[in-house]
C-alpha cells in the first residue's frame, strides 16, 4: 500500500544536520508512527514520503522553508529572571512553554547576564538544511477517529479508552490515544 495522505505511516529514519551530526534517529526505538498529509510532519519530509511502499527507502535533504522555517531574530528576546518564579532554576539551554498570542511555544535560554535573560522562540532546527534517511515500514489505512483528530492513535489505531474525554480534540497527554 502506497504512502497517501490519510494513511497512517511508519517510518525508521535518522537526521542529520549539514556537518554530518546525528539529531534525531529511530534506530534502537520504535518507528515513528503519523498521519500522512495531516502536518504531522515536516512538509518537506512529507512530499518526499508520498507514493511510496513499506520497504522503500529514501535519502533527502528538506530546506528550512519546508522544515521549520528560517530563523526570526525578532523571536529572540530579554525577559527579568523574575519572570520565571521565585527560586526558579534558569540557565542557558533550558527550554521552557511560554503563552502567547499564537498558543504554547517552546522557547530556548541563550543567556543570562544577571537579571536579564535572553530567550530565543525559534524552533531548535529553524534555519537548518535537514539531512534524512528513511525506510518506509509499513503504510496502513487510517481509523476514521484517527481522521477525525488528524493524528494517530497508537500504533496499530487502537480506539480511544472509554473514559477518554477527547471529543474531537484527543489530548494525548492524558493517554487516550496512547
């Protein structure tokens, strides 16, 4: 079964950046599990995967436009170390949610020069080439609430629990979809 959007995907894969370094990989662990054409994944990674078949494989390189982006040196910014709490740990490397106008987004300690902290709202890989390989696993037809909540639920679509509150808008962190 060719990869097509709707069809949940699983993938083993390694990234790399545009030195060689390893980021991320599925070696040792289990394959990545997602909803193709359902921006699950970066769209880059996606047009790429379309058409094809488990055992197929795959060498790319995503640009940043198709991956997360380029770098918006107006999301770096100071904040008080105040604004953290008081006794509150910070040091540069930390990743902390922040609130804002566009919901949660991760952001990044670059530095701390006494109380200010400067903070960096970029996406870790904005403006990064992304280097993969990957091997198509398997491609299966998605559950219809798997299409409904645009995301896959466990590996092989297992239905919600009974007492998952989702209604449309699965939240995986109370492990309804786990």
């Amino acid at each position: 079964m060719e990869i097509r959007k709707d069809r949940v995907v699983s993938i083993d894969y390694s990234l790399r950046d545009d030195t060689g370094r390893l980021i991320d990989s599925s070696e040792g662990a289990e394959p990545l599990v997602y909803l193709h054409g359902n921006e699950n994944i970066i769209p880059g990674l996606e047009k790429e995967l379309e058409g094809k078949n488990p055992g197929e494989s795959i060498a790319c390189s995503i640009a940043p436009e198709n991956a997360y982006g380029d770098r918006d040196e107006a999301l770096v910014f100071k904040v008080q170390k105040k604004d953290f709490g008081e006794n509150a740990e910070v040091a540069p490397g930390m990743q902390f949610e922040a609130h804002g106008e566009n919901g949660v987004q991760i952001v990044t300690v670059v530095k701390i020069d006494g109380e200010d902290v400067t903070l960096d709202a970029n996406h870790p890989l904005a403006g990064e080439t992304l280097h993969f390989d990957v091997k198509v696993v398997d491609v299966r037809e998605a559950t219809s609430e798997e299409l409904e909540h645009g995301h896959v639920h466990g590996d092989h679509g297992e239905e919600c629990d009974d007492d998952c509150d989702c209604e449309g808008d699965c939240d995986c962190d109370e492990g309804c979809c786990n």
